[in-house]
C-alpha cells in the first residue's frame, strides 16, 4: 500500500521535517520503493516533483527534504505499485485544471471495477486505478456545478458521496485539494496532527531527527499534518475514523462528516 503526507496551514512553511520522516520509508524503513511525488501551492500555481525512483535514495528527494519550499498547502505520496506500472506518468500526487484553478490528488488503496466508469473530458495520462478515480472525480464535479458553488459545503458533500461510493469498489484513502482547502478521506488508515503555539520539540519516527518548531522561522499558528501513519513519536496524533470525511482550511478542520 502507498503512504500518503498532507500539509495545511494559515501561513506558508516548509515540509522538510515532515518529509523527511516520509521519504525513508520509501525503500528504507517501507516498502514504498515504486516512486514519489509532492505538490506545493503557490498562489494559483503549483510546484510539482515527481520521481519513479525509490524516494529514500532519489537526488530529487535530497532536495525537497534539504530546500525549504514555502507553503500554506501540500500534498505528496510514496508508492508501492498495485496497478499500473512504475514510471514516471504512474507517480502521484496528479494534477488537473478546473475552474482557473489546480485540483491535486493522491490516493492509496486499490479499487476494483473503477476503469468501467465514464470520465466525459477528463483523460489519464497513466495506467493506474487512482488516477482513473482522480479523473471520475473531476468529470462528477464538473458535470454537476455550473462553478465554484456559493456554499462551498453542497461541494463537501457531494465529494463525501462520491468518496463513499468510491470506497465500495476497494480501498480508497485519499488526499484531494481545489487550491482552498485540503480533502481527505479514510477508508481504512489515515491521521492528522495539528500543532498550535506555544510550539514543542517532535522526533520522527523513522530517522533519527528532531526540531524544535519555537525556533523555526514561520508565522504559523495553525499547522496541520496529515499521514497515513503518525510520523513522530512524541505528538499526539488523532487517527480517522472509516468511511470520515474531514475538510482543511488554513490548518483548520471546517467540515467533518462520518
């Protein structure tokens, strides 16, 4: 199974403590060894890093970990391959337009029957299930609000019916954004941390690394990391409950739905 890593907070950061916990299990401390990628906002613009090579030891990787990219939203994934297979067109988070702005995905699970669903102008590039569901997705928003709705919530719950429907053909743990707010869904395993002021010492759970965010240079006093598996051993994570539903803004959650 892939591992998934979401970043949403109300003022731009780095990620590099956090994905540099992620990135050893992709091939050292995992089996995440068929390829990564991570997406960062900016503006209505997107950074975007791919790499079909095993994110513990990828230069690509080195940098993200090393370069502190500054964000209020971000997603990435590490890979175990289960459908389609490893290249570089395979690697998630994905990306499509959509209203004048950029919707990221990424996805762990496998979802069985999927490619028999009608997609109307959307197109993967790959061979993979989620990127086929990704597609879905876009064509089902697309195909049923004429824009961005005025109440953004009649968006959150469609997308938690679809995601629901979704989840019955597999596994579908999920990370989804419209460049607003940050969507994740749990099927099976998923968990989140927000760290707030006054600020503490964290280590991660899978290199010997520690940080103490007093020190950090960030105006952030909301700031929320989700993972498919807690990262650090000395936070407090809170797990997802199967089939939640959970909407992030600026490190906030303001929607839940079970």
């Amino acid at each position: 199974m892939c591992e998934l890593l979401g970043m949403s907070t109300d003022a731009p950061t780095d990620i590099c403590f956090s994905f540099a916990g992620l990135m050893q299990r992709g091939g050292a401390t995992g089996p995440h060894a068929d390829g990564w990628g991570i997406v960062f906002y900016e503006g209505k613009g997107v950074r975007s890093f791919h790499d079909p090579e095993p994110s513990s030891n990828s230069q690509v990787a080195k940098l993200i970990r090393e370069y502190p990219i500054r964000a209020k939203m971000v997603i990435g994934h590490i890979r175990q391959a289960n459908s389609g297979r490893v290249c570089l067109e395979n690697t998630h988070p994905f990306v499509r337009e959509l209203w004048g702005h950029n919707w990221v995905f990424a996805h762990n699970g496998q979802l069985e029957g999927i490619k028999k669903y009608p997609l109307g102008k959307y197109t993967p590039i790959g061979t993979t299930d989620s990127e086929y569901a990704f597609c879905w997705l876009m064509h089902k928003i697309d195909s049923s609000f004429d824009g961005p709705p005025k109440n953004p919530k009649k968006l959150y719950v469609k997308l938690k019916e679809w995601c629901d429907e979704l989840n019955q053909m597999g596994v579908f743990n999920m990370l989804f954004s419209n460049s607003f707010c940050t969507f994740a869904y749990c099927s099976t395993k998923l968990c989140w941390l927000t760290r707030r002021p006054p600020f503490s010492t964290a280590t991660l759970n899978d290199v010997d690394v520690s940080v103490d965010f007093k020190l950090k240079d960030t105006q952030v006093t909301n700031g929320t990391i989700i993972a498919t598996e807690a990262l650090t051993d000395d936070e407090e994570w809170t797990q997802m409950k199967v089939e939640e539903f959970l909407v992030f803004k600026e490190g906030e959650i303001v929607f839940k739905q079970e």
